[in-house]
C-alpha cells in the first residue's frame, strides 16, 4: 500500500513536469513589436519646448512602423523560438461596380480598420483620409489572428479561412455578399485607390460579425494580398510596411532571450521608436494551477512517508513484543543484540523488496490508466483548441498551414496585377518544425521505480530505529524469567 501511493505520488510529479513542459510550448508568451511611446512622447515634448507648432508636428508625424522584410528576416533567422507569426496590412479601395453597405456610424471611405491601436496623434504615412475611397482593406496573415476571430465576434458563415498562400482571396461580410449577390467562389474587382488598377479577388468565405456597430464594407485577406492595394510608395518593391507585429514564442522561458537577440540584431528597430515586449500572462496564469498540482504532489509524498514510518513501526514493535522470548533465547546462547536486530531488519527488507515488485506492477498499471485519462483529456483540448485558431501552431495545435509553392504564389500575384512579386513568406521555414502535439508520457520510468525502492528502505530504516532501541535494552535472563 506504502509503495502504490509512494509510486503514485512520483508518477503525478511527472505528469505535473510534462504538463509544464507542454504549457511552456502551447502558451510559450508572445513578443510583440509596439511604437515605444514613452520615447515618442519624450521627443514630442523636447520638440514643443523648442517652440514648434503643436498642430504641425502631430501632422507631420508618422506611427513607427515595421518592414515585412524586416518581420520575416528576424522570423527566418530565430525559428528556433518561433511557433508562428502574426503581422497586419492597412490599406483602402474603390468598390468597383459593386455596391456598398451604409452601416450606421460609419462614414465608408475607407478609414474604419479595425485592430489597430495606434494613438491618435501618430498619423499613417499614406494619406488615405483624402482618398475617395469606400472600401477598407485588412490584411492579415492568417486568418486565425483577425481580432474578431480571436475574440469570438466574427464567425464564418460560408466558405473557409485564408492563410498566407492563399493569394487573392478575400472574405467579405454577409451584408456585403447579399447586396452584390456574391457568394463563394465568385470573382469580383477592385480598385487600387492610387494607380486605379484592377484587382481580381476570389471569394473564399462570407464572415457575420456579433458587433453592433461593425463596418460591412471591410474586406479580409492575407497581407501579400492587401500590400497591392498600397501605393508603390508604400509598397516599395516588396518591402511594404506591416504593423502589430507579434512572435509566437515555442517556449516562454526562452521569450527574454529571444528579445536579447531581437535587439542586438535589428538595431534600427529602437532607432525607429520600437520597442520590443514580452507577454506570458497566459502562461503564468495556467502556471499556477500546474504548480499547486506539484504542492498536492508533494504534500502525498510526504504524507505517505510519516504515514508509513508511523505505520511499519508499530508493527515491528509488535512483531519485536510478540517475538520477546525468541530472542531472549537467541540472545542467552550467545546471539549479539545487533545481530538480532539485523535479522528483523532482513525479515523486513525482503518483505519490502517483495512489496515494492509487486507495486511495480500494480503502479504501472494505476500510472497507464492515470496517462490515459490525461492524455484524452489534453487531445481534446488541443482538438478544441486547433479547431478555434484555425490550424494556426502560434494560437493551439498543428502545422503551419501551407504548401503552396513559390511559383504558384507568384502566379496568382501576377495574374490579375504588374505589381511586383510579392516577397516569399517565411511560412515555408516554419511548417516542417511546428508541431507542437507533445507526447505525454506518463507511465512511471526507470527513475520513478529507483525512488520507489530508495523511499521504501529509507522507511524501513527510519521505521527500525525505536524496535532496535527497545531490543537493546532486553536482557535474556529477565526474558526468560518472565516468561516461566
């Protein structure tokens, strides 16, 4: 019974490190890259103290941002620590031929992007706010990471989700679909605001929004998409600008590290205004329920052990008792006392050598069910979970979506656009290392069984020590007086 328990007790503190392990992987923490406000604001306030105008300069001041080149060079240079990644594309269009929604609230030229959370002083480079234009363009890398699907006000009501190979598609609202009689798979163009080019998009999903005041003219697709409704100033060959940048990390006690190397690379990130920041909330919060498991763990342990030692050393004392003319004999034909005592102490050590093979057994068999119920348990959490973010690995479980090539990505760029091929995406560095499914295994090792037998003679010592104090105070001749 001691060994079972003592057994059980290792086994949960194996499951507790795997468990830790496999939270450090799926909520690794996230490392964003974020205007440095604290240092804008300072440079605003040395600039006013120098007698500039107010008005002027918050107009003239564009939002720090970050290169796509830069983004995928600092991912293709540290996947070992990228799970995946997540960066935005802002831009406007003209509906072309198509109708538009008027939604309450919103004005429809284009300006209503939603997600970013730049201040309001820090303008956009493009002057989009003095274009015509009535449709706003959102590019995200990956479906799984447009803030209504993270926060569970847009869901897909036909059709499926895009991911960075998924060039030229575009999901379109409810209300957009019906009032142009879209569905999905059916083309439709738009119009850069800039050069008036004609871009052909293809319908690959219809989304509803929960929110009251959501603008219907949004249209998502992924970043390589939304780049070619920039202007070639801010497309620049390829090397457009991308904004919440965010870093998946695989593990989060590599997170600081990672920051380390991030800023001792790209310098030209802080010269900027950025900031490089680390977020592990998610992680430290199922932390601490993981760690109290461990605390209960040990508190068994502990238990058990003074319960043992308690329990085995009654026993002896009254197997010793009972026992009482036995070794008064031993003794009075010439038997040392230590030897007495080694004797129970051989009796006990192979009775626990025998017990502890049998919980060997028995304690494989409690772990497989124990490893069973864990592992069913966190499949279907990571089913759950995948299925929520869309296969992305940066947000639960899976590979990274893909396997495109780079030659059908290029051939889709270039078939309704002379933009210029879009950069190749660091989707391709990733895939193949992703995968995040942990094996739990939760049997008792080696290790586990070598505690076992290592606890259980410890007890058994700790357990001899007031027997072998009572024995050495017998003497044979009041023994066996007694006992006549």
């Amino acid at each position: 019974m001691m060994a079972n328990l003592v057994l059980a007790a290792f086994i949960i503190k194996s499951a507790v490190s795997a468990q830790m392990d496999y939270a450090k992987s799926t909520l690794g923490g996230t490392v964003s890259i974020q205007a440095d406000m604290e240092t804008i604001r300072e440079t605003q306030k040395s600039e006013l103290s120098e007698g500039n105008d107010p008005r002027e300069m918050f107009k003239s001041m564009s939002r720090p941002s970050v290169s796509v080149e830069t983004a995928n060079k600092i991912i293709s240079t540290h996947t070992d620590y990228i799970r995946d990644y997540s960066y935005v594309v802002s831009a406007s269009a003209n509906a072309n031929n198509l109708e538009t929604v008027e939604t309450k609230g919103f004005s429809g030229k284009g300006n209503n992007f939603p997600g970013m959370n730049f201040p309001d002083e820090l303008s956009s480079d493009s002057s989009d706010a003095s274009l015509d234009a009535d449709i706003t363009i959102a590019g995200f890398n990956a479906y799984a990471y447009i803030d209504g699907v993270e926060n569970e006000t847009i869901t897909l009501k036909d059709g499926t989700y895009f991911d960075e190979d998924a060039t030229d598609s575009a999901l379109i609202s409810y209300e957009f679909s019906e009032l142009n009689s879209l569905k999905v798979g059916d083309e439709f163009t738009l119009k850069n605001v800039y050069s008036e080019t004609e871009i052909t998009l293809t319908v690959i999903g219809i989304y509803d929004t929960s929110e009251s005041r959501a603008d219907a003219n949004i249209i998502y697709m992924n970043t390589s998409t939304a780049a070619k409704f920039l202007s070639a100033s801010d497309y620049n060959d390829g090397n457009y600008s991308v904004e919440n940048v965010k870093f998946y990390m695989l593990n989060s006690d590599n997170a600081e590290e990672f920051v380390e190397k991030i800023n001792a690379d790209f310098s030209e990130l802080s010269e900027n205004n950025l900031k490089v920041t680390v977020d592990t909330s998610e992680y430290d919060n199922i932390s601490s329920s993981i760690e109290s498991v461990s605390s209960f763990a040990d508190t068994i342990l502990i238990i058990v052990i003074i319960a043992s030692i308690i329990i085995i050393t009654l026993i002896v004392t009254i197997n010793v008792k009972d026992r009482r003319y036995e070794i008064g004999v031993l003794m009075s034909l010439g038997a040392d006392k230590k030897n007495v005592i080694g004797q129970i102490a051989t009796e006990l050590l192979l009775v626990g050598t025998f017990g502890f093979l049998l919980a060997s057994v028995t304690g494989t068999a409690l772990a497989g069910v124990l490893s069973d119920h864990i592992l069913e348990t966190q499949v279907a959490s990571s089913a759950e979970q995948s299925e929520k973010n869309f296969g992305r690995p940066g947000a639960g479980v899976g590979n990274m979506p893909g396997g495109s090539s780079n030659n059908s990505r290029k051939n889709q760029a270039s078939k309704t656009t002379d933009m210029p091929e879009m950069p190749n995406s660091p989707s391709d560095l990733l895939k193949n290392r992703n995968e995040t499914n942990v094996e739990l295994d939760l049997n008792a090792k080696p290790e586990d069984y070598l505690l076992l037998f290592l606890t259980g003679y410890l007890v058994i010592i700790l357990a001899l020590i007031l027997p072998s104090v009572s024995i050495m105070r017998y003497q044979p001749k009041e023994i066996l007086a007694g006992k006549e």
